[in-house]
C-alpha cells in the first residue's frame, strides 16, 4: 500500500489519461460527461413523472438515486476486467506496482460519478424541488466505503482474468443478473419477506439502500447496516488485495 501511494502521480496520470481518450476529437471534450447526466435525469423524469407513473412518490428521483452510484459500480468492475491485460507492454517493459492499473480504473469511474453529481444535485433542486438537509453529508463517508469495496473487487476480478478470460464474460452476465437483485427499480419493501434475504444476499443492496437513506429519504442508515458496509469494504479490499499480490508476479508471464 506504502507503493501505492508513492505511485499516487501515476495513478492520477491513467485517470486523466483515460479522460482524455474517453473524449479525444470530440467538439465538447468533457462536458459530454455533464451532458449524458443531464439527459438522463430529463428523460427519467419525464418518463416517469408522465408516462410510467410508479407507486413511489418522485419515483424518477428515486430511481436516479440508485441508478448513478449502480453505475459507477458496474462500469469499474467491466473496465477492471482489462485494466490489467490491456496493460501489458507497460507491465513489461516498467518495473511498478501492477495494482496501479484496476485503482485507476475505479478511480476513472468515480471522476465520471462525480460530474454526474454535479448535475444531479441541482437538478434535484430545480426539476425534483428537493432540498438538501444535513443528513447528506452522510454520503461521503458511504462513498468511501462504496469505493474501497469496489476497488477490492476489481483487483480479483482483474487479476482473474489475466488468467481466465472468460472471466470478462461471467461478469458482464452477473452484474445484469445483480441488477435486478439490487433494490434500483424496485422498493425494498415491496418486495416479499420470503425473497428479502435474496436480495440481501446481494452486497450491492446495502450500499444502494443506504444511498436512498440518506439522499431520498434524508435518514441516517440504521448503525448495523452501517456496520455491515464497513466488514463489507474492508474484506473485499483486504483480500482482493491479497490475492492481487499472490499472483501479480506471474502477471508478466500471462500478459
């Protein structure tokens, strides 16, 4: 870890880097990642506000909430799949820690969820008139944990797949399947108590539902969710990590 934050330079390298390539000969550059987000909280909004009527009250606001931190989520860990593969005539040709390249990867998705945040949020004042109370400060110390648990989960995922390719294509399928296990579309509590530890079985559900805790409903998540987030981000982080470090020295045998 000591390594990896001596490379900190590098790693803010690749995810500029990633920015830039992202949006390379396009007329806007970056603002296209304000644009997207803002398109898709006027469609959401109209769509369902007008057309898709839910039983949640501002359900198009309540859809959003879970939609963009799902987001950041399922693109870090389809992108961590190559972060490492993809990188292969650095691996070696430089000595460095290989664990730069999936860190860099959550980190790329989470610069993107951070533009996406500042449409959301004024967005919610204008087009959702809701008012940000004191309580949402509660969502950066969950983002946090939202990102230490993502990053533990692209570092197996992304060393898995130097060795088994076909990692890359279990997981697109699994995250689809998550999906609809996550608590996104769907009011927890409409689901029946008979299939609720189905969707817990889920660690997304957690994250998801602290989400709507804190921004839709303005609550602090109950303290054994909480609990239950901190164990979650600190085992994926700890043992990705760890298995990321057991194989990384036959990385540049296989890349």
């Amino acid at each position: 870890m000591k390594s990896l934050f001596q490379y900190r330079e590098l790693i803010r390298n690749l995810v500029v880097k990633d920015l830039k390539i992202k949006y390379r000969d396009s007329t806007i550059g970056f603002l296209w990642s304000l644009a997207n987000p803002l398109l898709l909280i006027i469609v959401y909004t109209f769509v369902f506000n007008h057309i898709l009527k839910g039983g949640i009250p501002n359900f198009s606001y309540f859809l959003l909430i879970g939609i963009l931190p799902w987001n950041f989520f399922a693109q870090s860990v389809m992108m961590s799949t190559g972060s490492i593969l993809e990188n292969g005539g650095l691996i070696r040709k430089v000595a460095m820690p290989m664990a730069v390249f999936p860190v860099a990867t959550v980190l790329f998705n989470l610069a993107q969820f951070a533009l996406a945040l500042l449409v959301f949020v004024p967005m919610s004042l204008l087009f959702f008139h809701v008012p940000m109370a004191w309580v949402t400060l509660w969502f950066f110390p969950l983002l946090i944990l939202h990102t230490l648990f993502t990053v533990g989960l692209s570092f197996m995922i992304s060393t898995a797949t130097v060795f088994y390719r076909d990692v890359r294509h279990f997981v697109e399928i699994a995250l689809m399947l998550l999906f609809w296990l996550t608590p996104i579309i769907y009011d927890i509590g409409s689901v029946p108590e008979s299939l609720r530890s189905v969707i817990y079985l889920n660690p997304q559900s957690f994250f998801i539902l602290s989400y709507q805790d804190i921004v839709f409903r303005q609550a602090v998540p109950e303290y054994s969710r909480v609990a239950i987030l901190i164990v979650l981000a600190a085992a994926s982080f700890l043992v990705g990590y760890r298995v990321h470090l057991r194989y990384k020295t036959r990385f540049a045998e296989v890349v």
